[in-house]
C-alpha cells in the first residue's frame, strides 16, 4: 500500500467489498436473531447471546470499514473525496455509538472479546470531537457528535488493557494524545503519567514494537532523560527495514536530541 492514487482507489475498492459483506451477514444474522426473538418471547426465554454478539461484530466490521474509507479519502486533495471522507466518518460515528448503546444496555450479554473494540470506537471518537475547538464543538453538537475528554480517555483506557485485536491501536492513540500534543502543550504530570502508563500496558503485549519504542523516544526526551530517548529512536531506525517515513520520523527526532546534546555537527547530519 503506497499514497499513489491507483493504490488508493484499490484500497477504497476492497474495503467497500468488505462493507457489503458485512452488511449481508449481519442482515441475516438480524433476521435469524428477529425470529428467534418472537420465539423466544413466545416460550418466555431470553434472546440469544450468540446472536446480538454476531450481528455487533457485523456492525464493528462497517465501522472500521468505514472509517478506514474516510482515511484513504482525506490523503486526496479533490474536494468531492474530502466530502465523501466526511460523511463516512459520521456513518462510522453512528455505527459506533449504536454499538457503545448496546454494550450499556446488554453487557453481559455480549461476547467479552467485542468490549475493546467498542470502547475503542466510541473512545475514539470523544477524544478527537474533545480536541476540536469550543466554538466547533458547539456546531457539530447539533449532528450528534458527543465531545466527551475525560470519558473517552477512559474507554482508550480500557480498550488498551483488555486483550483485544484494537488493544494495540487504543494505546497508540493515547501516546499520541499525550506525547504527541506535548509538541503544542506544556508537558505536565498527567501527560508524562498518562503517557507511562500506556507505554507499561502497550510493551506488555508488544515487548518489540517499534511504534511504541518511537513513542517511548519522544516521552523520554520530554521528560529530559535524552540519553534513553537517543537510544529508542536508533533502536527504531535499525529496526524498521520497510516502513521508510518511519526512519525519517527517527531522524527529525534524533537531531532534536543531539541538538539539546550542543552535538550541532551531528544533528545537522
């Protein structure tokens, strides 16, 4: 996968596929589950766990699809995709809180493995409508965006330390949260203990991974130990042998480092 514009409308393409499927299993799965439901008002028995699971699992699926679609729009500069983008991320948002709804409301009887992913969406979505500014806030209010901070942290929280397929990407986005708007922020107590604490659950799952190794780089250099952060950003660069952006991003904060070091030569390089 590459930015060029054949690779993307392919990604676009197999995505869009992946939608429809989802969208067809879990129509049958809503009228198998409709079914069953009449019968099992008729018997006195309650709707099957099996079923309400599978068809949120349908809806997670569009979701991602979805907001996945939304992505590879935004990198297109033609206005129509930045249009399109927007629209399937409110279509994700829905999808989303539709399946936050659910999980309130039947909790036990939803299967344990689809709570990450849900608390992953609907975290998601609070955090980034929270980052917007007030007076924005106040106007997509109106279209049903919830701008909840403290609550979406929470579920970011909670998706990253349950053993789930989103656990690794609920964790990114909490050190992007506190590590990567440090650039902008004052580097306080709560973004420095935020940003540790997602880091001690992330290498527990992903002892190796060079994405949190990077962002344990950028939290070591704010928190003034330049030494360790050298360390984690030329650990990441003899690491990475394919993702080329990612050596560049290693590189700029390298020569942060060294520069903080009064190691001019060298950051220059």
């Amino acid at each position: 996968m590459t930015f060029e514009e054949q690779d993307i409308e392919e990604g676009i393409t197999r995505l869009r596929a992946a939608k429809s499927l989802a969208e067809a299993q879990g129509t049958q799965g809503w009228i198998s589950g409709s079914l069953s439901a009449v019968s099992n008002w008729w018997w006195g028995e309650k709707t099957e766990k099996k079923e309400l699971s599978w068809r949120i699992e349908c809806q997670l699926i569009i979701a991602d699809c979805l907001l996945y679609t939304a992505m590879l729009r935004f990198i297109s500069d033609s206005k129509i995709n930045f249009l399109k983008g927007g629209y399937n991320v409110h279509a994700s948002y829905r999808v989303f809180k539709w399946c936050g709804h659910k999980l309130k409301k039947h909790e036990k009887d939803v299967d344990p493995r689809l709570h990450g992913p849900i608390n992953f969406g609907v975290g998601l979505f609070e955090l980034m409508w929270s980052l917007i500014p007030k007076a924005v806030v106040e106007m997509i209010k109106v279209f049903g965006f919830k701008s909840e901070r403290n609550d979406g942290l929470a579920k970011l929280e909670k998706a990253s330390s349950e053993p789930c397929i989103k656990s690794s990407m609920a964790s990114l986005c909490l050190l992007f949260y506190h590590a990567g708007f440090a650039s902008f922020l004052p580097w306080s107590e709560f973004h420095a203990n935020g940003a540790n604490e997602a880091l001690k659950r992330a290498f527990a799952l992903y002892p190796d991974g060079i994405f949190f190794k990077l962002m344990e780089g950028k939290v070591a250099r704010y928190n003034g130990d330049v030494a360790t952060a050298l360390q984690c950003f030329e650990g990441v660069s003899a690491m990475n042998k394919q993702v080329v952006q990612l050596t560049h991003v290693c590189w700029y904060e390298t020569g942060w480092v060294l520069m903080v070091q009064l190691r001019w030569g060298e950051a220059a390089e």
